[in-house]
C-alpha cells in the first residue's frame, strides 16, 4: 500500500497549512492596498496652475480650484478646457498610483 502524506495528493498538513497562510497574507495585502488607492490623492494642474483638481486614486473627483483670474464669463470654453486638463492630468496619476499598487494582485479582492 502506497503512502502519499496528508492525502491531498502529495501535499502534506504542512504544506498545506503554508499555502493556506500565503494565501491569507496576499488577500490582507489586496484589502490594504485597495485602502490605500481609495484613500490617495492625486492633483492635476493646466494652465500653470491656474486651474488644479483633486481625484482619488479610483479617479472620483474630489476638488476643483479655479484661480479668479480664469473666470472670464465671456470665454467660458477655455475654462472648461483648462478644467478637462487638470482633471485628466489628476487622473493619469491616479491610475498610475492605483496600478502600481494593484497590478499585480489581480482578482484577490
């Protein structure tokens, strides 16, 4: 009669246990590294400054500060324009912070 230790086909209650706390570990570093993005900040700026947004690291928008000399009542394009930049330069961090994190965890959370 043939042995094969712990009967998980070769793996033995130590092993196992070993995997299971490997696993334990990279779930707990997913969840903190979720927190992490959700908690970050990540400021984007057009016009040199000028115009400045804040985003989270999911890239929710959380603060727009407009300089009062952008506010032109009569070109009200351009300040959306500045608006759209320092909202998409915010967000390129934000991704960039949250893939630096996240990238390798994949679908553990």
């Amino acid at each position: 009669m043939a042995r094969y230790g712990g009967g998980f086909g070769g793996f033995g209650g130590n092993n196992m246990q070993a995997l299971m706390k490997q696993a334990q570990k990279m779930q707990e570093d997913a969840l903190k590294a979720k927190e992490e993005v959700e908690n970050s900040e990540h400021e984007g700026k057009a016009s040199g400054g000028l115009v400045s947004v804040v985003v989270n690291g999911n890239g929710v928008l959380k603060s727009i500060h407009l300089d009062p000399q952008v506010v032109d009542p009569d070109d009200t394009e351009l300040l959306e324009d500045m608006i759209t930049a320092a909202y998409n330069a915010a967000n390129q961090k934000a991704q960039e912070f949250k893939n630096s994190k996240m990238g390798n965890l994949g679908g553990l959370i």
